[in-house]
C-alpha cells in the first residue's frame, strides 16, 4: 500500500494536517519523534515509558530525602531505615500528586515534578542552626524524637509557595517572558546541566567502571540501535503475531540502568565487589540495603501533617524564597526545552504563569505532606524525551500514577531506592549532557557573528560556573551582619542558573543591540509566540495543547473569569446570534 502523508503507522498523527493550496506550511513535530506531545502509545507501551520516566527521575528523589535525613536527626543504621523509608514513599507520592496536576491543569506539557536540589541549600542551611544541631545539643538520636527543625522546615517550604503561586496566578512571570529572548535561555538552561557536573561525577566515581559501562549501554541503545525493531509488541490482525517494536529507542535509559544493576548484582553474590565501606567500589554492591527493604512496609500512605504541625520562622521562610525563585528560573528553561523535545509549540504567557502557580501549589503540598523539599520540574526528565523521542504527555501521567503507586507500596519505593549509586552516577552524566546541549542549541536563534552576543553568551555562562564555585569553597565570605539577608544572598549566588540566567537577562537587556542581533525576531518566527502573535503557521491541535481540558464554551462563567485571569487561556467569543427577522411570523 502507498504511504500516506501525515500518517505514521496505522495512526493519523494528529500535529500533520495537509495545509490547503493558498496557507503558508504548518508546523508539525520532528519526524524523529516516535510519539509527540499528543500521541498516545498502546497503554502496554505507555506504562513501560511511565516506569522508565520514574527511574530516570529515581536519582533525585531518592537523593533528597537521603541527604536531609542526616540533619533531621535521624539515627544511621537499622533504627533510622524505617524513618528514612517514610521520607522517600512521602516523596514519592507527592511528586506523583504534582505530576498528574501538571499534566493535567498545569502547563500540560509532558514535564515530570518531583523533589529539586535548589531547594535543599536553603533547608540544610536552617537545619545547620547550631540550636537545631543533634550532636550539639545533646539531643538523643532516636526516630521516636521529633525535633522542632523539619517543623520549621515544612512551614517555611510552605510560606515561600503562596509567593510562587502569587507570582503565577497575577501573570508577573508571562509578563517577564516579553523580555526574555536566546541569550536569556540559553545560559539558564545550560547551566542546570553544567551545575550539577559535579554531583553526577561524585556518583560516577564510587566505581568508574560500572558507570562508563552504564553509560556505553545508554549510549549504544540510544545513538547505535536506535533503528533496530525487535518483535516483542503482540497484535492480532489477521491472526496472532509479534509486531517490531524500537525498543532500544523508546527504553535506552531503563534498559541501560537496568543490565548496569544486574552486573552490579553478579558482582555482589560473586565477591567481586569489597565488603569494607572505605573500600573502593563499596557502593557499587546491591545489597547494602538489604535491611531497608526488610523493614519497609508493605503499605503507606503518606498523609498531611504525619510529622506534626508545621511552623514558621522569619529566617526560614526569607531563606527559602531563595529556592523559589531559582526554581522558578529554572522551570522556565525546563519548559521551553520540553516544548522544543516533545514537538509541542513553546509555551504561551498564559501556560507560563499556570505553570508557575502550579509548582507553588506542588511546593505547598510538599510542605504539608511533609517531604523536607518543594517541588520543580526535572531536567532530567527533559533530557530523556531528547533520547527516547518520545514527548508523549500520556506517557508522563503514566508515570504520575506509576510514582503516587510506588509512594503508597513501600517495598518498591525501598527497592528502587537501592539503585547502586554508580548506575545513577553514569545515567545522569548522560542525562545533563543533554540538557546542556538544548540550552545551547537555543543560541542558533541569535546572530552569534556578533561581538555583543558572543560576550553576552560566554560571560553569563562564565560566571554562573565560577561564583557558585568560588562562594562554596568561602562559605563565610558573605556578612553583612544580618543572618537572613546573609542565607538569600548565600543561597542565590551559589545557584548557576539563577547567577548565569540573571546576567544573561539583564546584559541582553541593557547592552544595545537590535532585535534581530538580539534573535528575538528569529526566536518569535521559530516558536510562534502565540498569546499576541501569529500562531497560525501550527496546527490547531498543536495550538491548543496547552489551553484547559475544559469546554468553556458550556460554562459561560467559566469563560468569563477565564478572560480575566493571566494563568488561563482565554476562550474565544462565541459568535452573534443572527438577526431575526420580524416579518416573518413564528407560531406559538
């Protein structure tokens, strides 16, 4: 049978309409990707892109509670696994909540939420308190005893959320975005890979070995096999058979991690992994968790307030302000390089600022729930769509369901959680390569022929990696003599993207230059810009992926109070009545 245009498979791709004679081409998603934003996989296939979504994402949430725990006085060994369980399914379960609102009523791109390391300087920051110090006060390690710290913690997570959400729901952040341009998201984005070269290589290096082979299979499924169908998908049209399925495309991250783990497992049964915890490789070994998934319970359900009444202090919630707004500059890079993976138009004003307010309602969650960390979207998730091909927003709520699951069934949160610390290492060396290369890419829109941008660009870069750099080796070097200001100031000059995305933005701003030196003209015509622009050149489906699961055209008032508010869509106006007629007479 001839092929057919626009179709893919046995699917009409629903983003490759045939324009008529006389309209310009429309703008449709890369034919690399295997499914855009709003393709839907056989629900076989979405739970497994789901679930690889979720392990991807593993290295992060399982690192953040990890770390708190030391300051939280939790007692190291088997006393404290029961604890320390709590705090991941706790995690895991709110990510899964703030997932599923994010795909859903939030920016509704294929973007998963989970725990953010922006974050947890501020929160180790207060819990270094020397009041609230286990050892220092002479306080008992024991899990029974809940110190006044994680208290505070929550309440100040949850103080500086109302701040996020304002900052959406009023539409300051849509209207910032009119003044950002490529030399703004470029460095922001960038930097979320080039910041955390350092905690991926720390987690590489406790066995080199095992997270170069993680990174050679990555590598191999990805780039090499990426073509080779495999018979494994079951159909039955004209009788039972196999269907080639790409596997090695759609699953390189799961099934790299996943053999990396098992030779780690081999390794452990058979010696060949040192039993002494200086020893190198030592974290290589899969069972130095054995007692964790023992004492993990088979059901927990994560509940508000489980840990006591949240309170709040002023240095607490100032500190994590400071969290809130480099989370925010970060999640605006997050979003556009999401929208540019997944074949989706970039994000409007209006999806921007719903996004924004969504993240702060997910942070106000992650406090009352207890977590000790906010919520942001995960660059890592961003760089496994660049992999995988696969933008499916269907995809990223099955993996939603997939982390509130794992959050409600404590034996595998604890079982994921045992994930050797070099297979994380080698993923994430993969995954914030790529990243960073989409915040480069954007640079393609500017004209970089240009002495002004070529110093803009290398400058915000520049900077962003040496005084985060420089303040973590001088932490005492900030004293202004008033310890609040002192913890903003610390927290926001040692996070890149806040410093590299800051200076983009205000060189690119006051440095004269014209628009299209600038690639403000070239980033417009390439994305769209719709909420004020022609948004045309896409198809009507790609134009409203980001609008409201909702007909407003059935809820009058609804719309009404849609047109108002700078977080929503604003619906167009139905069309008016024609007129009647009076000579024509009508019965009764």
């Amino acid at each position: 049978m001839p092929s057919v245009p626009g179709r893919v498979g046995d699917r009409q791709h629903p983003a490759l309409k045939l324009p008529s004679v006389n309209s310009p081409p429309l703008v449709t998603p890369s034919s690399t990707l295997a499914y855009s934003i709003l393709d839907s996989p056989p629900w076989p296939l979405c739970l497994l892109l789901g679930l690889q979504h979720c392990v991807t994402a593993m290295g992060g949430l399982v690192a953040i509670p990890l770390l708190l725990s030391r300051f939280l006085c939790v007692p190291p060994g088997q006393p404290g696994d029961e604890v320390r369980s709590h705090l991941v399914s706790t995690i895991l379960f709110v990510s899964g909540m703030c997932t599923l609102l994010q795909a859903t009523v939030g920016i509704r791109l294929p973007i998963v939420q989970g725990g953010t390391f922006t974050f947890l300087v501020p929160s180790v920051a207060l819990l270094s308190l020397p009041e609230w110090r286990c050892e220092e006060a002479g306080r008992p390690l024991s899990p029974l005893y809940r110190p006044p710290s994680p208290l505070q913690l929550q309440g100040a997570i949850m103080v500086a959320s109302c701040f996020q959400m304002l900052l959406g729901c009023s539409g300051a952040m849509g209207w910032l975005l009119r003044l950002v341009g490529p030399l703004s998201i470029a460095p922001t984005v960038a930097l979320i890979g080039l910041s955390l070269v350092r905690s991926a290589a720390t987690s590489a290096g406790h066995h080199w070995g095992v997270a170069c082979m993680t990174i050679a299979l990555i590598v191999l499924f990805s780039q090499y096999l990426r073509d080779l169908h495999v018979p494994l998908l079951p159909a039955w049209r004209g009788g039972p058979r196999l269907k080639p399925l790409p596997i090695f495309k759609l699953f390189p991250v799961l099934l790299g991690m996943g053999l990396a783990w098992l030779v780690c497992h081999l390794l452990t049964v058979c010696g060949g992994l040192p039993h002494q915890p200086d020893a190198y490789g030592y974290l290589a070994r899969t069972d130095l968790k054995a007692e964790a998934m023992g004492s993990a319970p088979w059901i927990y359900l994560p509940y508000p307030g489980q840990w006591g009444v949240p309170s709040v202090s002023a240095a607490g919630a100032v500190g994590m302000l400071a969290g809130v707004v480099s989370s925010v500059v970060e999640s605006v890079g997050d979003y556009h390089a999401c929208a540019r993976l997944s074949g989706a138009p970039p994000p409007p004003r209006h999806a921007v600022n719903r996004g924004i307010a969504l993240e702060g309602l997910g942070c106000l969650l992650a406090g009352a729930w207890g977590t000790g960390n906010g919520t942001t979207s995960y660059s890592e998730n961003v760089a496994a769509i660049g992999i995988t091909k696969v933008g499916s927003r269907s995809v990223v709520l099955s993996a939603g369901l997939w982390l509130l699951l794992l959050g409600v069934f404590g034996k595998a949160g604890a079982l994921l959680a045992c994930i050797p610390e070099p297979v994380i290492g080698g993923m994430l060396i993969v995954m914030f390569g790529v990243i960073t290369a989409v915040g480069i890419s954007s640079l393609q829109f500017a004209d970089m022929n240009s002495p002004r941008n070529i110093f803009i660009a290398g400058f915000s870069l520049f900077v962003g990696l040496a005084v985060p750099a420089w303040l973590e080796q001088n932490p005492e070097s900030i004293a202004t003599g008033v310890p609040g200001l002192d913890q903003v100031i610390q927290v926001l000059l040692t996070t890149s993207t806040f410093v590299g995305g800051a200076l983009g933005f205000i060189l690119d701003n006051t440095v004269p230059g014209s628009s299209e030196e600038r690639g403000l003209e070239a980033w417009r015509r390439a994305h769209g810009e719709a909420d004020g622009s022609d948004s045309s050149a896409y198809s009507p489906e790609l134009q409203n992926c980001y609008d409201l699961p909702l007909d407003l055209s059935r809820l009058p008032r609804l719309a009404a109070l849609c047109r108002v508010l700078p977080c929503c869509p604003s619906p167009a106006l139905p069309p008016p009545l024609p007129p009647v007629d009076k000579d024509i007479p009508c019965d009764v």
